[in-house]
C-alpha cells in the first residue's frame, strides 16, 4: 500500500491542473485510493487540516477544485492519487444569494465560500432538508457534479421573502422559482396563517 499523500503534495497537483484553466476535471480521474487524510470540512465551511483550520483562504480553494463524491464518501483527486476526507454536512456554503425578474422569469445566483458562481435552474438545483424532530430546513444548491453548497441562514431567509405558493407534483407548495424551475420548500398548508 502506498503512503497516504501530504496536504502538501496534493496543493502542488491542484495548482498544477488549475494551470490549464477552469476546474480538472477530476470526474474523468480514477488513480488508485492511497488512503484517508486528516482533513475535515464542517457545517459552517471551515476546512480543517490535522485539527487546525485552514487559514489561508487561497489553499482551500485550490483543495476545493480536486474535491469529487463518490456515493457519500468524498476524495480529493489527482491524476495519480485519491484520498479520503471527512465532509460534515455539504462541502461548501453559498454565502450569498442575488436574485432577478420574478415568477418563471426570475434566476437566482449564489456564490460559496469558494468563489463559486452557480445560477440555480435545472442543472443547480435547489432542495431543502428539514429536521425530522425540530421541523429546521437545511437547504442546499448543487454547485458542481455531486457536490453541493449549504445555503447560509442569511441567504436563505431573503430568498424566503421572494417565495411563492404554486402546485408542484399536484399539491400546493411554498418555494422558489429560478432558471425557469420551481423549487419546493415547504407544503402550503404547513405554513403558519
């Protein structure tokens, strides 16, 4: 088995595939498992690495580009290596929200913690996640393949003031329209008067 790569080695190869342009495409990438790193991404969007958040905003990015899921396990990629990191929640935090037009016509565009884009639509979809107990909604945008943002409370409750009540899957929904796309967030008739 080959030793597991340094935080080190695998800021190099980032650096060196984001030189070619835009995101590798880590997708088509299927080098051998070399085991887990002591890295972790929490709720909040904080990337920790043996213990110790990152500090430098530029390598998170960079680490963030040769993220991929697999199923529910999540790798960071390279052509050559593939090693496992914990994900608490989603891998990235939309941290802002803009939205434009109204009804059908409006889209809205998020941006994570990552420096991300994402105009919400068919092929960033929005969906919300309540708590089975509590009844809190997590909701979440999905920003590259199998990879998806938390959508920050902030973001969210302004986003809440531009919902709509529209039948979806023939029942009444309150939720969101972007992208020519009517994303559901919480039945009618579960809102309050």
């Amino acid at each position: 088995m080959s030793q597991t790569p340094s935080a080190e080695s695998l800021a190099k190869a980032a650096s060196d595939a984001a030189k070619s342009g835009g995101l590798p495409p880590v997708h088509l990438w299927d080098p051998p498992f070399c085991g887990d790193l002591d890295m972790e991404i929490r709720r909040d969007g904080t990337w920790f690495y043996q213990g110790t958040p990152i500090g430098r905003a530029p390598l998170v990015k960079l680490f963030s580009t040769i993220l991929r899921r697999d199923g529910d396990d999540f790798f960071l990629v390279t052509p050559v290596e593939k090693v496992g990191i914990r994900v608490e929640d989603a891998p990235f935090l939309a941290i802002d929200a803009n939205a434009a037009g109204s009804g059908p016509d409006q889209v809205i565009t998020f941006t994570t913690n990552v420096g991300d884009t994402v105009t919400a639509g068919p092929e960033h979809p929005i969906r919300v996640e309540r708590d089975p107990t509590t009844g809190e909604p997590s909701p979440y945008v999905l920003v590259r393949v199998n990879l998806e943002a938390l959508i920050d409370r902030k973001s969210f409750y302004r986003l809440v003031e531009l919902g709509q009540h529209h039948i979806h899957d023939g029942e009444a929904w309150f939720g969101l329209w972007s992208g020519g796309r009517f994303f559901p967030v919480i039945p009618s008739a579960e809102l309050p008067g």
